[in-house]
C-alpha cells in the first residue's frame, strides 16, 4: 500500500501522518508540492499545517501548486484521498469536497481534544471501526467552522456524507457538528480532528490508527482487489 | 491599453455568522461607541490591471475574484474600477 504525503511549505503534520501511515503497515513517501508525479500512489494524503501561511484563506493559496492537478486526477480516477485539518480546507478550496471552513465561531485558535462520532464506516478512512465508535482526538485549528449552502448541508445528511460528528461538544460551531464529510463516491474524505496525533499508544492512547488502519483494510476491496 | 487601478472588497457573504465583526462590534461598545451594529468584517484586495478598456479590467478582476480571491461558498465580492493617473 503506498500513500503519499503531500508536503505545502507550511506543513508540519506530514511527519505524523507519514509514521501513522507506516505504523499501520503502509509505504508512507512524501511528494513535494511542486512535483507533479504521485508516484503510483494508492493513497493521498494531505496533512495539517498553514501552507503559504493560510493567506487570503486556509488552502486557497495551496489548490493552486503543481501537485493539485495530480491529487485532482487521482480523486477524480477513484484514489483515496484524506485531507486532515489543513488538508480538509485544502480539499474544500480544489472542491474535492464542497463546502468551506470557516474562522471558528469563538475565535479562538483551539488546540485540545474532542470527541467525534463514527457516522460512516463505508470510506476506506473510517471502515475499521464501528459505527457510532467515540473517538477523542485533538483538534488544533483557527478555521474549522465547516460552512455550506443549505441544499449541500442537505445532500449530504441524506446521502450519509457525514464521517465525523463532534459530540457533547461543539467546538467551533459547524454547521450540523460536523467534523468530517466525504465525497458522494465516499473516496475522498476530509477531517479536522488530527487522527495522527492520537494514532501511538505511547502518546495516550490510539485511537486515531483506526484511520490508518483503515487504508490497509479496506481499500484493497474497494480498489476491486487490485492492490 | 491602459492600466486600471481595481480594488477588490471580500466580504463575508450576510447570512453567516461573522465572529470577527461581532468581536470588534462588541470592542467599539467597550470604547463607548454606543449604537453600533451590524459591524462585519471583510478584506480589501487592492491591484493594478492591463487592459484595453475599464470594462475589461472588470472582466478581468471578476474572473479572479470567482477563482481566487472570494471563496463563492460563504463570500460575496464587488469590483471597484478607477483610472489610474
């Protein structure tokens, strides 16, 4: 399984989410945003951080680096993607996803832990847990106010496009508590807690491997058996 | 050809929830600013166009408004022309 971590300057969780990714068993590489080659990835991911500094808005700078085209390409072919925290906003901005993240609704950078919910388990990002699974894991954003046109926030309830929901507590006032969508093939997913930094047992606990663990579960089906 | 000046206004689009506007709205009470509302805050994009005529520049400024500097999901934008001297 080879999963390819995309490197904005600005970066700074494609280290964890590269040794998340290797510790579940996977080929973890990273890809330099102004390569144009994923070189035969299964997998793409985009790791939090402020690529070029969140200017004008969080990811509106970073769609536009050569490596989009070919993160587009493979999403667009039926690769995985996820995009994490930074990553989400990044996915919005290419729509990918639909929908935009917003400054948080108190202000406030937040770095702590939250609780999500497991809405979905047919992604090949959330497949190795159970439904309705509670995860606590960090969340450390300015801007993870998950915003979208009524009729989007619609299709996706009735679609079952929320992966992730906040419970007990909302931290930054989403809409729906939304903490985690995917696109209607369920290919490409985006989160903004950081299932990275809760994936080593030595840091607290794992509960975020699931997310890695996933990958290596679950898409060799979903790619047909072909990987 | 001419060179146009344009600015840009990005405003957060009137139907979402502005936590900066409502921040600096609450700050200007605590100045003694009493009877203010509905405060928003926004971004001012300020560039210069090669055009041949002010409704090109526009054009122009519109184009990269709708792929760049407005996310058309929660922002609305205006495009102010003006000659430059």
């Amino acid at each position: 399984m080879r999963v390819a971590v995309i490197r904005f300057p600005g970066s700074n969780c494609d280290e964890d989410t590269s040794r998340a990714a290797a510790r579940a068993g996977a080929t973890a590489y990273y890809v330099w945003h102004r390569d144009t080659d994923l070189d035969q990835a299964d997998v793409v991911m985009l790791p939090g951080g402020f690529a070029y500094g969140d200017y004008l808005r969080a990811g509106a700078i970073a769609r536009f680096s050569p490596v989009m085209a070919a993160v587009v390409a493979h999403a667009r072919a039926g690769g995985a993607v996820l995009g994490i925290c930074n990553g989400f906003q990044i996915l919005c901005e290419a729509g990918l996803l639909p929908g935009a993240l917003m400054r948080n609704a108190g202000l406030q950078f937040l770095s702590r832990p939250v609780d999500v919910r497991v809405e979905r388990t047919d992604t090949p990002f959330t497949c190795a847990y159970p439904t309705g699974a509670i995860l606590r894991m960090p969340i450390a954003h300015g801007e993870g106010r998950y915003v979208a046109a009524d009729d989007t926030l619609r299709a996706l309830e009735a679609e079952g496009r929320v992966v992730l929901r906040y419970v007990g507590d909302n931290p930054n006032g989403s809409a729906a508590d939304i903490a985690g969508i995917t696109n209607a093939e369920r290919t490409v997913v985006g989160m903004m807690p950081h299932p990275e930094r809760a994936a080593d047992p030595l840091l607290g606990g794992a509960p975020g491997a699931g997310v890695f663990a996933s990958v290596m579960q679950c898409l060799p089906t979903l790619q047909g058996g072909s990987a | 050809m001419g060179a146009f000046h344009v600015q840009v206004r990005v405003m957060p689009r009137a139907t979402l929830l502005d936590p900066q506007g409502q921040a600096v709205e609450h700050a200007l009470g605590a100045l003694g600013f009493d009877g203010v509302t509905a405060v928003r805050v926004g971004r001012a994009v300020t560039l210069t166009v090669e055009a041949p005529t002010a409704a090109a520049a526009e054009a122009q400024a519109t184009d990269m408004c709708r792929r760049l500097l407005a996310n058309p999901v929660t922002e609305d934008f205006e495009v102010l022309v003006g000659v430059t001297p």
